[in-house]
C-alpha cells in the first residue's frame, strides 16, 4: 500500500529528526500535514502534503448550473467567502455581457471591504495565538463578532452567505446596514490602537517576527505568491489597483506596499490593509447609489461557447476564476485560482535553516486557509 | 485570637500528653504529610480557578459559570473527570520511567514545601541552609521533565523536554543570583531569620535600587523556571502541540498539571519571602496606630496575600505576552539577565559593606 | 557607546510590554467590557434578524392555504438536492386537469442554506424561517414535509 511516510523515510540522511506536523496540529489551522526534516531545532526541509481536506469542489462545478456554482465556492477561502462568490459572479457577467447596476457595484465593493477586514481580524487573533499570545484572539473576535452581525442582518447568514449572484446582489441593503457600519468604523478605530499595544509594539513580539521568513520580491513573484505575502515583499499585485473591477477605480484608496519581506512587513500589510478598508468603507457608506441591486437576468444562464478568466483581490491574494463553456447550462470545464495554494509553496523556501517556533510565526504570517488551499 | 502557630501548639501539647512522645511523633508526622497534600489538592483547585478566571476577564470573556455558585465547582468537576479517565501509556514508551515521571515532579514541589514559613513560627524544618535548600531541590524537578520527555517516545515530547532542560538550567542561574542578593543583605541562609531581618520594613523598600532589580529578575527568572508562558516552550502549545506531557492522560496528566501550580506557589512564596516580608505585616516608620492596625491582621494571612499578588504577576504575564523563540529565550538569559544580576550582585555587596541599607 | 544602546533596548524592551499589561490590566478590572453571551439565558430576549436563514418553510394562511403551485423551480434551483416535489393531477369541478403539489420533502440535514429555492419560487410560497436549534436524535427527524396534511392551494395562485 501507498504509504507517504515510508517515501520521505527513504530519502532522509541518518540522524535527521522527521516530524510530522499535521494533519491534527494546533497551529496548521485546518488539516495541513507538514513533513517536517530537522536537525536539531532547525528545520532543513519542508513538505506540505495536501489533500486532506480536498472535496472536488472544481469538480463538483461542473455538474452544477451557473447560478449554484457560485454558492460552493464560498466553501473554500470560507474566510472571505463574499469575494469568492464575487469573482465567479464576475465571470459570469463578463461571460454574458451583463451591466451590473451602480447601486450593487457599491453594494459589492462595501461587502468585499467588509469581508476583507473581517478576514484580517481573525487572522490578527490567529497569528498571536500561533506565536503565543492567547488574549489577542478572544478580542479579535469582538470586533469581528460585529461585522458577523452586519452580515447576518443584510445576508442572512454569517460565514457563507451567498449574497453576490449574477448580475447584482441577492436582496437590497437592509435598512439598518448603513446605521450599523457606522456605528462600527468609530468602535473599529478605537480598537485598532488596542491591537497596536497588545501584539505590534510587543518587544516580545516584534522579535519573534523581524527577519524571519524573509523572501525577497523576485522569489515573491517566482513563487506566484500574491496578496498580503507578496506585498509584504514589495510586489505590486493589488488586483484591485492593477485591474479595476466594480467602482474600485474612482476610490480613494492606496496600495499597501511593505519592503522587509519577513513575517513582520507581512504583519504590517495586513493591519494598514484593514485601515485601507475602512477608508473605502468610509468614502461608499454615505453615497451608495439609488436604483436596482441586480440586473435582470434570464432565469436559466447558458454562457456562450469559449473561456473566461476573471481575478479578484481576496483577502489572501489574486482569487482566478476560469470557465471554458461549450454553451450549456453548466460549466464545461472550471479552474479555480486560489492564492492560498501559491502562498504555500513558498513555505519551504521562507522557513529552511530557521527554528520550528519560527515555521509556526511563518505559517502565521501566510495566512493559510486550508480547504481552500485543497478545494 | 487563634493563629497557626497556636494551633499547633495546641496540637502538639494534646499529643505529648495523651500519648508517649515516639507515637506523638508519628502522628505528627502523619498530620503533616495529610495537610501538606490537602494544601497541594487545595492549591491545585484553587490557582486553577484563579487563571480561569483570570484569562477569562483579561479575554473580554465571563469564565467558568455554570458548575456550583459562580463556577467556583468548575475545577472541582475537571479533576473528576481527570480521575476517572484512562491513564494510557503508550506503547513504544519506556513504561517504568513514563509512569515515575509525574510522581518525580511532585514529590520534588512537595520536598521543597518544608522548610517555608508559612505564618510566625509556623514552619515544618528550619534548617540553617533554608534558601540554598529550596534553590538545589527544585532544579531535581528538570530530570521529572526530561525523564517524560525521553520517555514518551515521541518526538514532540522530546522537543520539549530538551528545550525545558536547557532553560531551566539556565535561568536558576539568575534566580539563584537574585537570592544571594538577599541573602547577603541578611547574612543568613536561613528561612526565619530571614524574615525576622524584614521586621522593620520589607527587602524591596530597604534595600534601595539592587533590591528592585533582584525582585525583577527574581519573577523573570522564576516564570521562566516553572515554565510559564511567555516562556512556556516546553509546552508551546502551538508549536509542540503539549510538549513534554503530550501523551500523558488521566491523572499522570493531573499531576504534571498539579505540579506546575505548585511550584508557581512555591516560587511566589520565597519571593514573598524574600523580597516582601514573608509573613511580616506591613509597617509604616513610626506610625504607631498604623502599625497595629497591621499587626492585627493574621500572619498567615498577610503571606497568602503577597504569594497571591505575585501569582497574580505571573498570570497576567502569561495571558498578555507573546512566547520568545528558544534561542532568544537563551539570549534574554544570557545576554540580559545575567549581567544584569552579576552586576546588581556587585552593588548589593558594595551596599551591604558599605551599610547604606536601612 | 554600546552600554547605551543596552539600556535603551531595555527601557524600550520593558516600555512595550508594560503597555501590553496595562491594555489586558483594564480589560482584568473593567468587567463591563465583556461581551460574552450566555446563550440558553437569554433565549428570550435573543432577536435574530428577519433575513436569518434558518430553515425553509412553507407559508401557511389561516386556512391552512399555501401558494405552492408544485412547479418545481426550487427543486431544479437546489444545488444539492435537498428539495423533492411529489406532485399529482387534480381535477378541476371545471373538469379540467391540472398539476398540484402532493407533498412538499424537505432534508434539512442536506441543506446548506443558500436561499437560491427561495429566490426561485415564483409565487412566494416558501421562506426560511428563524429557527436554528435543529439539532435531534434521529437523522430522520431531518426529513420534513413542509406542506401541513389537508392543506390546499390558494385561489387564484397559477
């Protein structure tokens, strides 16, 4: 029988100590296996084996129609699931020409920035609890909790909701979103100096993450990393700047761009990037056009014959969609381009020759989400 | 008004006179073993509670609240359940050392429990070496942890044990500093005479600047002893997954958890000891009234309040800090805290010759 | 020169974390601060907002009359089959025949609430309900029928 461990056995030097981190691990997040070469504290090799939690979701597309596939997709960066569902919701219209009202443009860019800055506050909580402090997680999850409400109220749920739908947004803004955002912004403002005192001023913390898991630009991009990880690098590969979808073009916002290439400038992007998103938040909430939230769509879509590639700003990274249609209800062939596979890859090279406390501030850093990771 | 120091003489009175004075002994004996292992099971339930609630307040979050009134049962129900579980031993583990290890652990918190003082006059063996007594004894608890490490077989547990062993190697060093600075400001090694030397104000207040410092480095060095977050990386949950005890279950489990409690106990005693008084009561130069207002507060009262002020330091460290990598954990020890305290050793000694102290 | 950069880096060191302290120190003595819910307590003052995806129903009028037309939409809608419509021919006092809705199942167990059925419908029939304890003993428990026994179509509904 096929045994994954018996291979790496074989390739090992005599007097290596081979750990296996993963799949059930405090800190892999999700089912991640690591095999892990060590010589003493220091890790000589890295290799991610995946698959653990791989469910065909690409697969599973195919045999689903243009307006179901959409929902599965949330499934798998469960953490920005909106922009998921945006970037196929993208595809499709791009695909079949559709105009979508300005009013579920602006609705759109509000929920992404949303999902965006709730994705990085659990990530914030996650990463200082990879390094070890626990207390940032349970206040994380206080600011978090709140956009979890904003959601629930205008979506209906709180994790995969399934609100960006082919021409538009599934239900109008309700009528207490624009009254809750706002109540929001001041509570989120005060509480990102908290995060500042708590974990980015830490001497403790600074040291755990300056200068570790360096990766230059040119790696960064040899790599395919993007989002955050390749920012932290300083690679400009803001989908949303380099390539404007929705109304990201006449908003004010900058890109984050970090040069230490370590866990630190990776740290760093992500809490500006969440100020980023509030600005834009800041900017949209008051002046969200009249009008239709979705654009009137056939009730069967059948995309025309050829492919189609849309990519969109995750959390994470560049987010691809790409749809080969031979006409029908369904897709023929479905690609999915997700930035946590990319991001992964560049473990091995991030963390050799630093300790296993570093590999886990590494991991930290990269922000992994697992299923999406498998799909 | 009754005080521990009465009590046992009443005690020991009773005993002489009902019995002949080598029976008197053994029930003695056996009075001390029983209260020293209900003190420990006590502990145990109550520091746990304490950091559970602790955490919970810090994390925005209410804590235990639903076992007994205000979950104050909560601890009560979790050592149940470890009670009752299965105390597996793996099966390419060395079976005789996994099972000893726990116990060796414990027994080296519970040895250096007796010469501490833990009211006036209240103390099990005030032998002359007190101090250097608790300091070598506790190091003993490091072969419990390599011993669980080693003989787990697994190498998580080995990770850990290793780290554990080199840091706390390392950092008795500086705690073992911090004390000789009190011990040369009191010229005794000697538990009681210690604390009768901070009868006229406490080593923190009296002996200036170095006295501060060896506090300092005393908590440090003593989190970092016990293996306490920020410097837990013999556990380092997120690393190692529980690092030297991940395959312990049950009650071995339970004792190694026990353990840990205890000897933060401990520690914060001797650095009550040392640094706060003991179970001196707090006096103010000469104001007379204030004093005896201060007098009137039992002793054994007024050393559980400093001990549980220092463990609440210690928590809060825990559940605000980050944890160091080892190699920086080395660094601090190395490049910080022990020049810091070779030289604060110095000033002491200048200081202590020269009488500047009070 | 070095000595001073030393006790810098100390004074800094300490600075941060002292700050640290103090930020968990206030939340420790500010008890107004905490946000925890404590769930089954408060179950009556719980308000879920109206959109919350909980279940799909069906709507029932006081006499015991639905919309649903047995059309199918939100079963060919369902990504995951989780709706099947059994639908039979009725005959109209016309004499006409016409399609109607036998029994409505719905598996909760596979529903993944997307609201896409409840999109789907053109007659308004179905909605998802408030509801999220839908925890039980029995898997089959999971598999309702949603339209209630002897309810009828509502007049003028096509």
């Amino acid at each position: 029988m096929y045994r994954e461990t018996d291979i790496v056995q074989d390739t090992s030097i005599e007097g290596d100590l081979i750990i296996n981190v993963g799949p059930q691990h405090p800190s892999t997040h999700g089912v991640l296996h690591l095999v892990i070469t060590l010589n003493g504290e220091t890790i000589k090799k890295i290799e991610p084996h995946l698959g653990y939690i791989h469910r065909s979701i690409e697969k599973m597309c195919e045999s689903l129609s243009y307006r179901q596939f959409i929902y599965v997709t949330s499934k798998m960066d469960y953490l920005s699931s909106h922009i998921n569902n945006h970037g196929c919701a993208l595809c499709i219209e791009n695909g079949l020409q559709i105009e979508v009202p300005p009013r579920a443009q602006a609705i759109r860019v509000l929920m992404d920035e949303l999902t965006r800055m709730a994705s990085h506050q659990l990530w914030w909580g996650a990463n200082a609890m990879d390094i070890g402090a626990l207390t940032p997680f349970f206040h994380a999850f206080r600011e978090r909790e709140m956009i979890n409400d904003i959601f629930e109220e205008t979506c209906g749920t709180r994790l995969t909701m399934n609100y960006m739908v082919p021409g538009g947004v599934m239900a109008d803004l309700h009528p207490n979103f624009q009254k809750r955002v706002k109540e929001f912004i001041p509570h989120f403002k005060s509480k990102i100096v908290e995060y500042d005192e708590l974990l980015t001023d830490n001497i403790i913390f600074q040291n755990r993450t300056k200068g570790i898991g360096i990766i230059s630009k040119e790696d960064a991009i040899s790599y395919g990393c993007t989002g955050p990880v390749a920012r932290g690098s300083g690679v400009y590969c803001d989908v949303r700047k380099l390539n404007p979808y929705e109304i990201y073009s006449q908003l004010k916002f900058d890109e984050i761009i970090e040069t230490g290439g370590d866990c630190f400038a990776r740290y760093m992007v992500r809490m500006r990037e969440m100020k980023q998103s509030l600005s834009i938040i800041e900017q949209l909430i008051d002046v969200i056009p009249e009008g239709d939230f979705q654009a009137k769509t056939k009730a069967v879509l059948k995309l025309p014959k050829g492919e189609f590639y849309s990519q969109i700003e995750t959390a994470r990274g560049e987010f691809g969609v790409y749809i080969v249609s031979e006409g029908g209800t369904t897709p023929y062939r479905i690609k999915f381009r997700s930035p946590g596979f990319s991001n992964l890859s560049a473990l091995d090279f991030m963390a050799r020759g630093s300790k296993i406390g570093d590999l886990i501030a590494i991991m930290g850093s990269l922000d992994l989400v697992i299923p999406d990771i498998d799909r | 008004m009754p005080s521990l120091e009465n009590i046992a003489d009443i005690i020991h009175t009773w005993l002489n006179i009902t019995f002949n004075s080598t029976t008197a002994l053994l029930i003695e004996l056996v009075i001390v073993a029983v209260s020293a292992i209900g003190l420990f099971s006590m502990l145990g339930l109550i520091l746990i509670m304490m950091e559970r609630k602790v955490s919970a307040y810090m994390q925005v979050r209410l804590g235990p609240n639903r076992v007994g009134p205000k979950g104050m049962f909560q601890t009560v129900a979790d050592t149940l359940k470890l009670m009752v579980k299965e105390g597996m031993t793996p099966n390419g583990a060395d079976k005789f050392l996994f099972n000893l290890a726990p116990f060796i652990v414990m027994i080296v918190a519970m040895v250096i429990l007796a010469p501490l003082a833990f009211a006036k006059n209240f103390q099990l063996w005030d032998l002359n070496i007190g101090i250097l007594f608790v300091a070598s004894v506790s190091s003993v608890s490091v072969i419990g942890i390599l011993m669980a490490g080693w003989a787990s077989n697994n190498k998580y547990s080995l990770l850990g044990a290793m780290r554990s062993g080199a840091q706390i190697v390392s950092y008795e060093l500086s705690a073992g500093l911090s004390i000789i600075t009190i011990v040369i400001l009191t010229g005794s090694l000697k538990i009681s005479t210690i604390i009768q030397s901070q009868s006229d104000g406490w080593w923190i207040f009296k002996g200036h600047i170095p006295a501060l410092i060896a506090f300092v480095i005393f908590i440090i060095a003593v989190t970092a002893e016990t293996n306490r977050a920020p410097f837990d990386l013999a556990e380092a949950e997120s690393e190692l997954t529980a690092g030297f005890h991940t395959e312990y279950s049950g009650m071995k489990f339970a004792l190694f958890f026990l353990a840990e409690y205890v000897n933060i106990f401990i520690v914060c005693v001797l650095g009550a000891t040392l640094f706060l008084g003991g179970w001196m009561p707090l006096h103010f130069g000469t104001d007379t009234r204030f004093n005896e207002l201060m007098d009137y507060i039992p002793s054994s009262l007024w050393l559980f309040g400093k001990t549980f002020f220092l463990i609440f330091i210690i928590m809060w460290f825990r559940w605000t800090f980050p944890r160091l990598r080892i190699d920086q954990l080395l660094n601090l020890e190395w490049k910080y805290l022990l020049p810091i305290s070779m030289f604060n050793l110095l000033l002491t000694t200048l200081m202590a010759i020269m009488g500047w102290h009070f | 020169m070095f000595l001073k950069k030393y006790l810098q880096d100390i004074y800094y060191a300490v600075k941060s974390l002292l700050i640290g302290m103090r930020r968990t120190g206030y939340y420790f003595t500010h008890h107004k601060e905490i946000i925890t819910q404590q769930y089954p307590d408060n179950k009556d003052s719980l308000s879920l907002p109206e959109r919350f995806r909980g279940e799909v129903v069906m709507i029932h009028d006081e006499n015991n009359e639905h919309a649903c037309t047995g059309c199918t939409a939100c079963e060919l809608a369902c990504p995951n089959a989780t709706i099947k419509i059994i639908t039979q021919i009725d005959t109209t006092p016309e004499g006409k025949k016409k399609k109607a809705l036998n029994t409505f199942v719905y598996h909760l167990d596979l529903c993944t609430f997307c609201n896409l059925c409840i999109v789907a419908c053109p007659t308004d029939a179905i909605k998802m309900a408030n509801t999220f304890e839908h925890s039980v003993f029995d898997r089959s428990k999971l598999t309702k029928i949603l339209n209630k026994p002897d309810s009828k179509i509502r007049a003028g509904i096509e």
